[in-house]
C-alpha cells in the first residue's frame, strides 16, 4: 500500500526548498505527497524578498479537507510564519494525534531572511512541540527555542537535545551542519537514548532545501512504519547522496537545490 504523507508549510517559488522540496521528496521516497500552504514566499536561489501568509482559519480548513476525506500517514510541519498559524494547525491535528508527524522548525531561510515571527516562538513550543512525533532543528534552531548559544561540539549538542526533549516532543533530530570541520553529524535523543548519524560533508554550495528534505524523507519512512532509528539512517542516507548529486542541476546563482531524484532519473541523458 502507498502511503499518503501531508505537508504542512511556505512555497518556494523557485522549487528547492518549503512545499516543493517536501512533494518532491515524498515523491522520491515512495510516498504520496499532500500540501497544505501556510505561506507564499518571493524568493530565489540567491535569497527571499517577501513573506504573504495564509489567514490562520483558512490554513484550519485545508487541513480539515485533507483529513475528511483521505487516509493521512504521516505528517511534515515546516514554515509556520506566526502564532496565529501555529494555534489553527495545533487546533486542527489535535483530533488526529498518534499518527507520526515530523516537525522542522523553520525560522530563518539560508540567505537570512525571517521566516518565523519570534513571537510566535512560544505557540511554536507551548502548542506543536508537544504533539510532535520528532523534532528536526539545526544549531541555530534549537538554540532560538530554547533562547541560548547555539551548541559548538557534540557534548553541547547532546545536551540541547535532551533539553528539547523537556518540551514535549518524544524525540529530537539535532542537525550538526552549522559544526564546523569535514563530517556533518546529527543526534537522535528519545526517553533514556541517544544515538549519533555520521556523514561526511559534501563539498557544494548547492544545499538550498536540506532541512526541508531531511524532514519530508523522515515523515515519509515514518509513513511506511519504518522504526525512528531506520527512518533517521535512510533519510539521512537519502539527504546526502541528494546533496552529492546537487551539481549536476543548474538551477540559479546562489545556493541552488539538490537532487531529489537522483536514483530516479537517467544519469545517461544528462
């Protein structure tokens, strides 16, 4: 059986990151893919110039359409914009809890750019945290959510999982890019476990929507009962070897978007 994986976040016109990213990796992943839009954003490879978000009822209401008439597996939070928008999606899969949802907490876009009211920090963790499945930060994310110093080596690391854990979440995926050095490791902390992903960092700039894809290949091996240890290790694997094959797309002048479906398309036409 496929299973239907939603999507809960912005659009990125140029299609490397936010709803676009997501879809492509339920695609990629094996999954049916579903998008509920919480905000349209301007933006390109090289950065995001404006933010228009959806009314918070009717972000509600496309959630509730999805729900009364399709068999939801699994679910991906990532752009929330505001306080408003995070209560109608708390609101709104309240009914549905039990079903595995992964939540990225999106808040700055990898040109710098706001994508998250700080006020709405607090609905963010008072409201969503706790119904989260697995929360996926980077350093910088979990340090805003917890309002410290983002982690500087993995002891700082395991420390801020385990503090996020008190948030409600009944797991954490701390992402450990921002880590300088050549390896790129992340932390799954749950209830009396940690365990640690390793991966060598890929030499590209090409990385726009890593954090999106990382948490849509999660939500969609969650989707297919995968254990959270084995959804981890085949996102994971997923992510870097999309990151590996970045260079063979063209797509802008900035940071430009990995390759979804790399172990799909013929390497031979290109």
């Amino acid at each position: 059986m496929i299973r239907n994986v939603l999507s809960i976040a912005g659009s990125d016109p140029s299609g490397g990151a936010g709803i676009q990213a997501d879809l492509k990796a339920f695609s990629a992943r094996g999954t049916y893919g579903m998008a509920v839009l919480t905000a349209l954003t301007a933006q390109n490879t090289t950065g995001v110039s404006a933010v228009q978000t959806v009314s918070p009822d009717f972000v509600a209401e496309q959630i509730r359409m999805v729900f009364a008439d399709v068999r939801v597996d699994a679910v991906k939070i990532g752009m929330i914009a505001n306080a408003g928008i995070a209560e109608a999606i708390a609101d709104a899969l309240h009914p549905h809890r039990g079903i595995p949802l992964v939540l990225d907490p999106v808040m700055i876009a990898k040109g710098g750019a706001a994508l998250l009211d700080i006020a709405a920090i607090g609905a963010l963790t008072d409201r969503l945290l706790p119904l989260a499945t697995m929360l996926t930060p980077n350093l910088p994310e979990a340090a805003a959510l917890l309002g410290e110093n983002h982690a500087h080596d993995r002891d700082g690391m395991q420390q801020q999982a385990r503090k996020l854990l008190d948030r409600g979440p009944r797991m954490v995926l701390l992402k450990g890019g921002h880590l300088g050095g050549s390896d790129s490791p992340d932390v799954l902390a749950s209830a009396g476990h940690i365990t640690w992903f390793e991966a060598p960092r890929v030499p590209t700039k090409n990385t726009h929507g890593t954090g999106c894809t990382l948490s849509s290949a999660l939500a969609a091996e969650l989707a297919k009962g995968k254990t959270p240890e084995a959804a981890v290790a085949i996102a994971k694997r997923y992510l870097a070897d999309a990151v590996a094959a970045a260079d063979t797309l063209t797509v802008g002048s900035g940071h430009g978007p990995v390759q979804h479906f790399h172990a799909l398309w013929d390497k031979a036409e290109f």
